[in-house]
C-alpha cells in the first residue's frame, strides 16, 4: 500500500486550502430541422444522415448541437421543450444555419412540447439530452427503450440508483450513449493519463483536483408561472415548490447561468457541474474507470439562507484500493495534479472556457500541461506500452460510433462510475463524517443513513420508479 502515512481532514485544513470559487456555467442554446436535399449539406446523401432529436433547448445544449453541426452525418430534425419559447429559439437556431447552409430560406425542424412523443418519431435515430440535471437519467432511459443512440450531457444521473440503472439497460440494448465528459477529447487530458499509465511520474500516489464551489444567493418571491412554461413538467419528480425565475432559468436571455444549478432540489452543485468532468479524467490516469473508492470524507460549507442551497468551498477525501488517495478542493488549481514517487503531471482546460462564467480566467490560467521535469512531458509512449482511446472531438466519435457500433470514448458505464464518485462525495459532505463504500455491490458498508440517500423518492408520474422497463 502507498501512502502509508494517513492524510486526514480537518477543519483548519478545509479553511487553509479551499478558496472562493467563481462560477461554472454550460454553454449556449440550440434547436435543428428534418430531411434536406442532399445538395443542401456536405456531401453525404440524405440516406446516410444520422437523424438528431434535440431534447432540452438551453444554453448548454446549444454548444453540443453547434459542435455537431458541423458533422456531415448529422441532421437535426426535431427539437423538444417544455418551455416553448426555448423550444422557438432551438428550432430557429437550427433552421438558421441551414439557411446559411443552402444559400436560400429553410423550415422544417418539428417541434415538441413531450419529448416523449419525439421519442415516438421512427424517422429520429439519436437524440441529444441536454436538459437540466434532474432530467438527465428518466429521457435516457426511455430513450434507450425507444432504440435510440444518445448523447447525454453530464452529471450522468441525480442519484448513483438512476445511474445503475440508466447503464445497465444501454448496455443490456447496446445503444451507443456518448456522455458529454468532453476532457477525453482534449489532448492534454490523454495525454497525461498515458505518461501517468506508463509509469512516467513513477508509482501514483497522489491526486489533487481543483474545484470550486457556489455562492449563496438572495431570496425570491413567488411569481406567476409563464404562459410559455409547462413547470409542473419542468419540475418533474423533484417535489412542488412555488414558481420564481431564479430557481428555473432567465425568461430573456438563453446565454445566463440558470438558478437551477445552484438548487440541491435538481443537482448537486459543482461537485456534479464541473466534478464529472475531473473525476472522470482522474480516472483515466488512475486506471479506475470501472471502480470506486473504497472511503470517502469531505467537509463543505453550505448557506444558511436564501434560495440556492448547494455547497459553497468544499474539501474530500477518496482513498481507493490501490492505495491512491485522491483529495479534491477549490483551494487547488482548476484542474487534475498527478503525484508519483517521482515526479507530477498537471493537466487543465487551459485558456478554454465553455462561457464566460466558467471558473477559468480567460488569459491567467495555467497551461493545459506542465510537470515536475519538462523532459516528462516529450516522453514517447512505446508501442508496447499503454495507449489510451483517441479522439479528437466528442460529438464527432459520437456520430462515427453510430456508424460503427464500436465503444465511444465516454460510454455510459464510465460516465456512471465518475458520477457516483462525485455522488458519494456529495453525501459525504451532508453528513459530515468518513464513508466506507463498497464500489462492486455499490453500497456504504454498513450504514443505513449513507444507503438511504443512494436514491430520492420521486413524484408522480414522473421518474425513473415509472419507466417499465
């Protein structure tokens, strides 16, 4: 075992190394259309077009379906809200850019107030699912039932039962799911996890990962719910609570962070918003993608008022099996630091930031790459060593994976596993105290408290206690 000295967390320590985190936002808004002329787009005829649904119009969907765009094979053809005015502006971003595309004026995308009844379109291959995070593992789910190829935005699932379940009925249909943990088609990001797989940095002891948290915010009164907006739908199976616009998303603008991400009612904060994404890179280089921790403790500030109530500066703990201790908190650099018995790698965004609200300082980031001695760093990797999944882009492997039914480089049982990382961790800062988890039978050992909250109860009829699967 490595790290035979124990690292604990205390209090002093949480308050030394967390740091007041700017804000983590998504992207933009989108929306597409249905069969064009083969002359229309690239050179693919329609027939060998991938069909795209869009469900969930907001501002981080609308970078994912921008970068699809692009695609030869992709077609966007349907778009589904239940805000109809973000379902508007989806469908016209879209037929906006085959517009542009054909030189001459373009209508035709359908639009849907149920993504259930796109869902019913046999014309529709794939969907894209870009909806707030509480609706992420329910349209999966039923997606997959429906036979349709998925790209499924981050955190994976609200709860690590979601989770499983989402996984094991993808695999059981062998759709292609694409989890947008997009860091793996970012060079840097493989690339350190190669040089730290092939022993560049000696044995692993060590991972730190820098995330920030959220800030409070105000109180807000009640508000007449917008004509536009189906909000019992919106809400979903998180239980009633009163309309005000700072708890769903801006009425004027698609490009603004929305409350919800800073209410626990539908997420978990940047544990989930940002953490996906590092847990998941973590995993790369610490060859645990398809496993856990085996302990788990975290202290987090939480505030004592106002309508957001997700955690604020945080610090955890992981300890895993192969006696790698992995130690996360806004007091480190954004990013993942990778320690061995001889030497580190750091790896970040670098200068790329999804928003302007990301927790990148457009020009003062560090570089996406950096290690103890340069000379790690221009290390070849063998032929006979370990090399990791190449791509280049995330909505690109989606669609060839499509094509060819082979493994994307985010498949949902890794998406899983790096969600309930920062799931487990959420719950070790709610309750204040050391976890002992058990990553085959994913269950706390021996603690009922920590096992009850593996799952949440949901309000009819939606939820994924509804799907008969």
């Amino acid at each position: 075992m490595q790290n035979s000295k124990k690292q604990t967390i205390s209090r002093r320590k949480f308050l030394d190394t967390s740091a007041k985190a700017t804000l983590f936002s998504g992207v933009a808004l989108a929306g597409f259309p249905t069969i064009i002329k083969a002359s229309a787009i690239g050179k693919n005829p329609p027939s060998d077009k991938i069909n795209i649904g869009w469900i969930g119009c907001g501002r981080q969907g609308s970078g994912d379906v921008r970068s699809t765009l692009r695609f030869d094979t992709a077609q966007f053809v349907a778009v589904a809200d239940v805000d109809s005015n973000r379902m508007a502006l989806g469908k016209k971003m879209i037929e906006d850019y085959y517009s542009r595309q054909t030189g001459s004026s373009f209508a035709g995308v359908k639009t849907y107030g149920d993504y259930k009844e796109l869902l019913l379109d046999k014309s529709i291959d794939a969907v894209m699912i870009t909806t707030p995070d509480h609706w992420h593992s329910q349209p999966a789910i039923e997606a997959v039932l429906a036979g349709k190829d998925i790209y499924l935005e981050k955190p994976t699932s609200l709860t690590i039962t979601e989770g499983r379940l989402l996984s094991d009925v993808a695999r059981r249909k062998k759709v292609i799911l694409q989890v947008g943990t997009q860091q793996r088609s970012s060079a840097q990001f493989r690339v350190a996890a190669e040089l730290v797989r092939n022993g560049r940095i000696g044995k692993l002891q060590t991972v730190k990962i820098g995330l920030p948290g959220d800030p409070s915010g105000p109180e807000a009164a009640e508000m007449p719910i917008p004509k536009n907006l189906n909000y019992d739908m919106w809400l979903g199976s998180t239980p009633m609570v009163y309309y005000t616009e700072i708890r769903v998303h801006p009425q004027n603008s698609i490009n603004d962070r929305p409350g919800w991400l800073r209410c626990e009612q539908f997420g978990a904060g940047m544990i989930t918003g940002w953490g996906q994404h590092h847990f998941d890179s973590a995993a790369w280089g610490m060859d645990t993608e398809l496993t856990g921790p085996v302990s788990i403790e975290a202290v987090a500030q939480f505030p004592k008022s106002g309508l957001w109530d997700v955690h604020g500066d945080f610090m955890s703990k992981a300890e895993y099996a192969n006696g790698i201790t992995m130690l996360t908190s806004g007091g480190y650099p954004n990013g993942v630091r990778y320690e061995g018995t001889e030497g580190w790698i750091f790896v970040t965004r670098g200068n790329y930031r999804a928003t302007e609200s990301d927790p990148i300082p457009q020009g003062n980031s560090n570089p996406a790459l950096s290690a103890s001695d340069p000379k790690i760093l221009t290390s070849v990797i063998g032929p006979d060593e370990i090399h990791l999944y190449v791509s280049t882009s995330q909505h690109g492997n989606w669609l060839d994976c499509i094509k060819s039914r082979k493994e994307p480089i985010s498949p949902v049982e890794i998406g899983h596993r790096a969600c309930t990382v920062c799931l487990v961790t959420h719950i070790a800062m709610k309750l204040g105290r050391k976890l002992n988890w058990d990553p085959a039978k994913e269950k706390f050992v021996k603690d009922d408290e920590a096992n009850s909250m593996l799952s949440r109860p949901q309000r009819a009829p939606y939820g994924t206690n509804y799907i008969k699967i």
